[in-house]
C-alpha cells in the first residue's frame, strides 16, 4: 500500500504541475495499441515485436513546457492496460518527461518517466492450508513500481504544427519491480505501440 501511495502521489505531482507551463489551445489525446513482452529491447522479433502477442491499449495526454513545435520539451499523464497471457493484467499509470524534434511533417523524440503498475495475477492460485488441502486464493493483485523509457516516432497528417493529428510508433522499455521478492526482483518488459495524436482537451 506503501508503494502504491507514493507511486500515485509521484505521478499527480509530475503530471498536474502546470503551473508556468505555455500550453496549446487543445491538449492532445494519444491513444495507442501494443503488444508488450517480457523481453530486453532488441530480443524480439526484429528487435520490437513480442510474439506471441500479448495485447494492450494506452491513452495519455501531453502538457508542454515551452512553445517551439519544432524543439517541443513536454510532460505526459498515461493509463494502459495490458494482458500477458498465463502470468498477469497489468494497469498502468505513469508520467514521462520527453523532447520531440519535428522535421516538415515528421518528428521524433525521447521519453523518461516512472509510474505505478497494478498486476493482477492471470491464473488461479492455490495454496496448502492448515488441513493439508490446496484451497484456492483471491487476489486482487499487488503494487508495483515502474521505470519507463520510450523512443517515439510521429506523422502529421492534419493541422497545424501547434495542434497536430499525428500517427505515432513508439518502441517502450520499462521494468516492473518487485516482481516476486525474493525470486525475480524486476521483469524487463518491450512494448511496440502504434495509434493516433489528436487535439481534444479544452485548456
């Protein structure tokens, strides 16, 4: 509980403080798909797909720091949701700082960030009892602490460089800890997203 505290109060903290940001008159909404998979970047097929494929989505927006479309320095707020079949749900919600350089209508950038993960475990679960039986236990999953990296690719194919609709593919790296005490500290996981940037958000 400890852990999911502070990973949320982290994340409010890092993704209202707006306070002097310069924004846009709309604040985008990125919605992407991805295939996510316990693996190091550069092990998957082709170095970025996880097969089989263990689907997910995530929505996010972004605040920006400054002004210049073409340099743009900026904030995110994100929640996903993946299933990685046979081992757990995941519910994510984090914050990266990024920079993005555009170039006509293409752009490209770095993203850092950390956040709180919630795993539910996707199997049953039992365990040996005081009768000597094996009952099954509920779960409702466990807290964990997550560390994001993401390289990020950007299309514009409609509006203007301050409001853009933009097609994005970002290749994430982020590792999920502790994973089991004890046994595997931290799970490295990949995460192929493909989806759409569009101005939604009145600001």
């Amino acid at each position: 509980m400890r852990t999911f505290t502070t990973c949320c109060l982290l994340v409010f903290a890092l993704a209202t403080g707006e306070a002097g940001w310069a924004q846009s008159a709309r604040l985008p909404l990125e919605i992407t798909l991805f295939d996510n998979a316990t693996l190091l970047p550069g092990s998957a097929t082709l170095g970025v797909v996880g097969i089989p494929v263990h689907p997910g989505i995530s929505a996010g927006t972004e605040w920006r720091y400054n002004n210049n479309p073409k340099n743009t320095w900026y904030q995110t707020a994100r929640a996903a949701y993946h299933y990685h079949r046979y081992v757990q749900h995941a519910i994510q919600l984090y914050s990266e700082f990024g920079y993005r350089r555009q170039i006509r209508h293409f752009d490209g950038g770095l993203r850092l960030g950390i956040g709180y993960l919630h795993a539910i475990p996707a199997n049953k679960i039992f365990e040996l009892n005081s009768q000597g039986q094996y009952a099954r236990q509920r779960s409702i999953g466990r807290p964990q602490f997550m560390a994001t990296s993401a390289l990020a690719l950007g299309y514009r194919i409609a509006g203007l460089p301050e409001a853009p609709v933009r097609i994005v593919l970002a290749c994430q790296f982020y590792v999920q800890m502790p994973f089991s005490p004890g046994y595997v500290p931290l799970v490295p996981n990949t995460a192929l997203h493909l989806g759409l940037s569009f101005p939604f958000f009145k600001h």
